[in-house]
C-alpha cells in the first residue's frame, strides 16, 4: 500500500475483514442523537445472552493472525482519531490539562506521519475527557480546534450523590462550554432489576443533556451478569443514549471483548427496534496498540464500516495513545522506542 493510502484510514480502514450485513450508508453518518423511545419491557423479557458462547466468539479475535505493516498503521491512525484522551486524576491541574490538549491536537509526533506519508492528515483524538473543573482549561486549549471536550458527570465513578446535584452537574458543565456529558447510572436499579427506575433516571439525564452528546456509563464490571449489561444497555438506549459505555475506569474490571460483543449486539438490537443508531465506548483498561485493533475489528464485523467513526465510536484511554506512537514507530525503525518519547502531558 502506498504512503497515501494509508490516509484512507480517515474515512474507513478496509482490511481483509467479511462485510456485516448491516447497510453501510455514508449519509448515516450525519446521525449524531438517538431520540428518546417509549419505555418497552418486552424488549428486555426477549434477552437472554449465552455467555459461553459469547467467551468462544470474543476469543476468536485474539487468534487471528494479526494486520502488519500498512494495513495496521491505517487501522492505528484510525483509532487515535477515536481516542477520549482522557485525565481524571486527583492530581490533574490546568498545567497537566494544557499539555494533555495539545497532545489531543497532535497525536502523533509529526515526523513519524511525514515518515507515512499522511502529514496532510489532520489527525487528532476523538475528544477530551475530564472532571468539570478542569471542563473550562481543556475548553480553553482546544480553542479553534473541532475536539470537544467531554465532561464526567452525575456523580461519577459511583453515582451516589442526590439526584437534584447529579442533574445540577450536568448543567454546569454544560454552561462551562463540555459538548459531551459522560453519566453514569444508578447500579442499584440494574441489580435490583427495577428497569422502570433506570429509564426514568437516564431520561432526566437526557432531559439535562439538551442537544449535547449523551455518553451512559453502565460499569459493566459492577452488574453481575451479561444478561444485566445487555438488558441495562437497552434501556440506557431506550432513554436517549447516544452511547453506551462500559466503565469508568475504576471499577475492579472494566472493558473487555465479551462485554463489548454483548454491547454491540444490544446497539444492533436496538436498531433494527427502532431504526436509530447509538455509538459504543469501551474504556478502562484498553492501553495498547493490539487491543485496539481487536475492539476496531469486532465494531467492523458486529456493526460495519460506518461506526468506524469517532461520532459512533470511541476509547476511553489516557495510556493507549503512547502505545499506538510507539508501534507506528517500531513499523519505520524496526525497534521500539522508550516511553517518555511519546509524553502524554
């Protein structure tokens, strides 16, 4: 494949992979909300989720024989542009946020895309994400820029704080300029199966939300079962999610394939319920270049080629980013480079 090439990885990267039978329609692509639906309890009496066999067909990724050379720099460009650069640390201050924006506006060191040929590129990550009193700085230094900054809200990671605070946050952050608002639910009504309570909360959320982009953090590693992450993402759908999410980030077990796949099968249920369409973002947990050709792979073959977009898919990852660099370099010099080469901030 010619350097040039390699910048196709933009619109769709196109590796050896069998088409999903899902429409891939370019115009599907302007759909940036899910429009909230009528609270259906049939939709959830129909899940039942065989977690063997969900393990046997996550497993069949890590088998493959894995993308070289070419094909993999497209597919690693392709998920930088999808990356919620994210810093939710204690420790953050408005010097660490500055330097973790510049990093969403230049990715990649600039001599390793003049080495792929893709400098015209215009890469950057899909977003940044931080608590909301650092949501103004980030704001601020991505001035000029198309990178939204999303904004942790309702109580996150555990959600249990009163609801009139949950549904003040999501206002403030919003009035400091956050274009994404990533909530987080209410666990208890998952595990005590009050779906009724669910879509009530998720809908004042999206109520809250307005027109800005509603990401719904289910903390899959806090649900018990399968079968509560997919019936939990139907009503999250249900209630407006624009995405669903796996976790925080902070939960003892945070994304992987299995509950990926059941996630992306809830998202493809609901569509063909509904008509709509709702992004999908794992997060915690996800810090090298593999997983994210995986979870790349398993979105292509589960969904199609038009989520592969940072408006219908994203990782939550802060480490992730600096692995990618270093295997696009490891492709050109043939060794791996030390770390601190590739800073976050």
């Amino acid at each position: 494949m010619k350097a040039q090439e390699i910048a196709t990885a933009k619109t769709a990267p196109q590796a050896a992979l069998p088409r999903n039978t899902i429409t891939d329609t370019a115009t599907l692509l302007n759909v940036t909300s899910n429009p909230r639906t009528e609270f259906n309890p049939d939709w959830l009496a129909d899940i039942r989720v065989n977690q063997s066999g969900v393990e046997r067909r996550a497993s069949t990724l890590k088998n493959r024989r894995s993308l070289k050379k070419d094909w993999q720099a497209a597919w690693l460009l392709k998920a930088v542009s999808c990356i919620d650069l994210t810093s939710l640390s204690g420790e953050d201050t408005p010097g660490r946020i500055k330097r973790l924006c510049a990093k969403a506006r230049h990715p990649v060191r600039q001599d390793i895309l003049e080495a792929l040929g893709v400098e015209s590129l215009n890469l950057t990550t899909g977003a940044v994400c931080v608590y909301h009193v650092m949501v103004e700085t980030a704001v601020a230094a991505l001035a000029n820029t198309n990178i939204p900054v999303a904004a942790v809200s309702t109580g996150f990671p555990a959600g249990m704080t009163p609801l009139e605070t949950r549904l003040q946050e999501i206002g403030l952050s919003i009035a400091a300029g956050a274009r994404e608002i990533d909530i987080v639910i209410s666990r208890r009504n998952v595990l005590n199966e009050d779906w009724q309570a669910l879509y009530e909360e998720i809908s004042l959320f999206r109520q809250a939300c307005g027109d800005v982009h509603m990401k719904t953090i289910i903390s899959t590693g806090e649900l018990g079962t399968l079968t509560n992450v997919a019936r939990a993402s139907m009503v999250c759908m249900m209630a407006g999610a624009d995405f669903i999410k796996t976790s925080t980030g902070m939960e003892s077990t945070n994304a992987n394939l299995n509950v990926a796949l059941v996630m992306m099968r809830a998202i493809r249920r609901y569509g063909e319920l509904t008509g709509n369409r709702v992004g999908f973002k794992p997060a915690g947990g996800i810090s090298t270049a593999k997983d994210a050709i995986q979870y790349l792979v398993m979105i292509k073959e589960e969904l199609g080629t038009s989520w592969l977009n940072p408006e219908m898919f994203r990782f939550g990852a802060s480490s992730l980013l600096g692995d990618i660099e270093r295997q696009l370099e490891h492709q050109l010099t043939g060794a791996y480079s030390a770390n601190y080469r590739h800073p976050m901030g």
